[in-house]
C-alpha cells in the first residue's frame, strides 16, 4: 500500500456525489434528506442530511466493505502504518471492546492497567477474560495516575506467564506516555499480544514531537479517536490492525457481532477528510498547535498558584514521554479544587473545559484551536488566581492496593446482585464499578472484594466531593453486591 495516493476521498466522493445526483429516496433514514425534520434541519443545514445515507451499492456497506469504504479504510491503514484499518462510528469504546474481543476467550488473562477507561471494563465481560490488573505510578504532587514501569509489566508477566494479552494506554488522559516500545518487545518476547487504547493520540503519528504510536512500536491492534484530536466528527474512531497473531478475519467477525449495520455516512466521510487533511498539513497544522500548548503553557505558569505540568514530568516512575497539547493545570495553590475551577470558568468566564479532577483541570488543544481562545483562557486564569489569593488545598487521598479478584467480571456482570448500605458492605462482592478522579483508578470493580480500606477510601472521596462514577446509586450510599435479595 506504499504507492497510495492520500489526495483522494473515495467515500466521501461517493456521499457527494449521491447527494448532487438527487437520488430519489425510498430507503431509510426516515427523515429523506431533512423534510420530515424541518426544525432540526433548518438549524443545522440541508446538506447534512441530505448526505445522511444507507448502505447501497453505490455507498458500500459497512460491515462488508468492498468499493469506496474499503478504499478509504485502506488509506486510513497506509497512513498510520498498519496493516487493516476499520471505521468504527461508537467511538473508540467499539475499538477497545473489538480489541480485547479479538485477542482473548472466555477465561484468558490480560494485563492492563487499573486506571484503563471503562469500555475496557466492557470489553472484558464481553470477551469473559480475566484482568490482571498492574497499579500505575501516582504522581503526588499533580494528584494523577501516570503510566506503569517494565518493571511492574514484568512482575505481572512472571506471575501470569500464559496471559493471553497485554493491554496499554498510550497516551492517559493527562498526556503521560509509557515506554511502548519496551512493552511491545517484552510483551512479544512472552507470546502476548499488544492492544494500546490511543483514544487521545490519533494525532500522534503526524509531527516528530509527540510520543511513538502504537503501530509505530510494532503493537498488533490500536484503537484511535480520530474526532478527538484528528478533526473527524464526534464518535468516529478507527481500528488499526498489524498483527501476527490477531488475523483481520477474526477481527471482522468480531466487529459484525457489535457494529452496527446503519453506519453514519456523515461520521464516515469525515473519517476520510480527516484523514486526508492530516496526511496533506498535519505536520504543520500540529506544529501550530504546539506552539500553542507551548505559549500558553509559559503563561499559565507565570500565574502564582498554579502550575501547567508537562515535559518535565518525563523520566519519573511512569513518564517516558508527555503529549504537550494536554494542557493540565494544577489549581491547588490557589485553594480550589479543579471541579470548582471548571465550574467557575464556565459560569463566570463562558469557558468549558475538558474535565476536572480534585487538583486539576485539563484542557484539550487541537488543530481546531486559535491563539485568540487561549489568550481568553490565560486571561480568566489570571483573573481567578488573583482574587483567590494563593492558598493551598490538600486532600488525603491514597489509594487502596488492587481488591483481590474472586470472581470474573463476566460472571459477576450475569450473576443475581442484592442492593447493600456501602458502610454494611465488607466482604462482599461488588456487582458493580466504582471510579474515582482523581487520579482516575477503578476503587472497586465488578466481581472484586470489598474491604474496609475501600470503604473508608469511597467515604473520603465523598467528603472530597470527588465524582464518583459506575455505581447505580449516584451518591453511592448503596452498592450492588452478589446475592439474592
């Protein structure tokens, strides 16, 4: 596929083409190209709708490609280095869930991480495989989960030599990037497949600064969120396979049990221009958006009170390199937690930020951003750490080591659950997740014991008022646990 020309759209060729044909429509969706939604379609423009179209011979069809989507699904692949390349239109949580799918049976292990996102949750009930879980460097100055040590990788090989996969993030959230070239060569060495969640590195392959990708490194499967930091549209992500172990057969019967069979042409296509615009001026358009990160940053820390982390964390326990267009700002010199400053920003300065934790406050910086926003964003820090005054908060929150694992998460995901007080829990079962920020590490998970430690812990990050996610009870009074009523 070296000879690809990376000029071309085919798919989206296709839609355009489809659409200035004006096709006489008798086929789903139901709204025929916006008038049987003229509401929606007055705000958001004809042209999109008109290209909201269904599988059919001229379009391709997305769970067996054959013409135009197969074309494009090629380019995509030659432009990351892969061998297979898959549109997926739920996000990357369809990719990390088809990964795990694809590599591992009912009762295989798999290592990863702890503070892996929750569709790696979903994909291990779905896949029934066993997770062998390594804790991630914390870093207590910044209050973040950093990435995991060869070390803690081999310790997890030795002692589960017949795991079937090795499962990373490249990069976390915050930006913080593993030594993958060292995992993908000890993982291979043991025979394990290498599947690397690069929901926020799709953008990665394409300037020299940014940390090495996953099918740069030799990984055999990489789940990207091109509409992320790529440019494509929300939930349009991409599969990349190259693999001597995984075969792309096995990949594609997969992806058929969960992809849907009415694929977006919208998200589609622009997976294909996104692809396009990056192989013609990614290069440059990241070499803006970094010096962006790069200006803002050496503003924001000028601020007393605060402090945007990022290439010096590189070297610490679980650091070997930082993707500087996460822009993470550490808000607790100025006594505020990082939920308050997001709230602050949003009510008070009409600045909405990507998440919060207790300590931090992330914003995300793409090909999309102008120097002009990011003067705002400095300018509404400035002002906030002024009035606060510097004054420093500090939670005490350590986490607990890993729960022992009794049973699977599969089987604690169809076993009967009982609804239990938190505090009358010890020594059950959960049935269900609870996940903290920060620093973004799973307190318990499905088919894990619960301790006294972990309900001490659950109690203090209410105290905190951290968000707590996966439970069925919001406020986490009550837990799901094994067990009939």
């Amino acid at each position: 596929m070296i000879g690809l020309d990376q000029n071309k759209t085919p798919l989206f060729d296709a839609v355009r083409k489809y659409v200035e044909d004006k096709v006489v429509q008798f086929h789903v969706p139901g709204h025929k190209q916006g008038r049987g939604i003229p509401e929606f379609c007055e705000f958001v423009g004809e042209r999109v709708l008109q290209m909201d179209a269904n599988g059919m011979e001229d379009l391709d069809f997305a769970n067996n490609p054959t013409s135009v989507i197969y074309e494009a699904e090629r380019l995509m692949a030659n432009i990351f280095g892969a061998q297979n390349a898959y549109f997926l239109v739920n996000g990357t949580t369809a990719g990390v869930q088809a990964m795990i799918m694809s590599a591992c049976e009912p009762g295989d292990k798999i290592i990863l991480p702890r503070n892996a996102h929750k569709s790696t949750i979903g994909g291990i009930i779905l896949s029934g495989a066993m997770p062998i879980y390594i804790q991630p460097e914390i870093n207590e100055k910044i209050g973040i989960a950093m990435g995991i040590t060869e070390e803690s990788l081999k310790k997890a090989i030795k002692e589960n030599p017949h795991a079937k996969a090795v499962f990373l993030i490249n990069p976390t959230y915050y930006g913080i990037a593993s030594d993958l070239k060292s995992v993908v060569r000890i993982a291979h060495r043991n025979n394990m497949a290498v599947l690397v969640d690069e929901a926020h590195g799709a953008h990665m392959s394409f300037h020299d600064d940014f940390p090495l990708t996953a099918m740069e490194v030799g990984a055999d499967m990489s789940a990207a969120s091109m509409h992320k930091t790529a440019g494509s549209m929300t939930q349009s992500s991409v599969l990349l396979l190259r693999s001597n172990v995984i075969s792309p057969d096995r990949v594609k019967q997969v992806l058929n049990l969960t992809h849907t069979t009415s694929s977006s042409y919208v998200l589609m296509t622009s997976l294909d221009i996104a692809r396009k615009q990056l192989a013609a001026k990614g290069s440059d358009l990241l070499e803006e958006t970094l010096y962006l990160a790069r200006l803002a940053r050496e503003e924001i820390n000028k601020i007393d009170g605060l402090y945007a982390f990022g290439k010096e964390l590189v070297g610490a326990p679980g650091c070997n390199d930082f993707d500087e267009t996460k822009l993470g700002i550490n808000v607790a010199g100025i006594g505020l937690t990082g939920y308050q400053m997001e709230k602050k920003l949003r009510k008070e300065y009409n600045i909405q930020v990507e998440m919060s934790d207790l300590y931090n406050i992330l914003a995300i910086l793409t090909i999309g951003d102008r120097k002009e926003d990011l003067e705002i964003l400095v300018n509404a820090l400035k002002d906030i750490a002024q009035k606060q005054g510097a004054r420093e908060y500090r939670a005490t929150t350590i986490v607990p080591n890993n729960p022992k694992l009794i049973v699977s998460p599969r089987d604690a995901f169809y076993s009967d659950k009982k609804v239990v007080a938190l505090e009358n829990s010890i020594g059950e079962i959960s049935g269900e997740m609870v996940m903290a920020y920060p620093p973004g590490i799973p307190v318990i998970c499905m088919g894990e014991r619960i301790s006294q430690e972990i309900i001490d812990y659950i109690k203090l990050l209410k105290e905190e008022k951290c968000a707590l996610q996966g439970t069925a009870d919001p406020y986490v009074n009550e837990i799901r646990v094994l067990g009939r009523e």
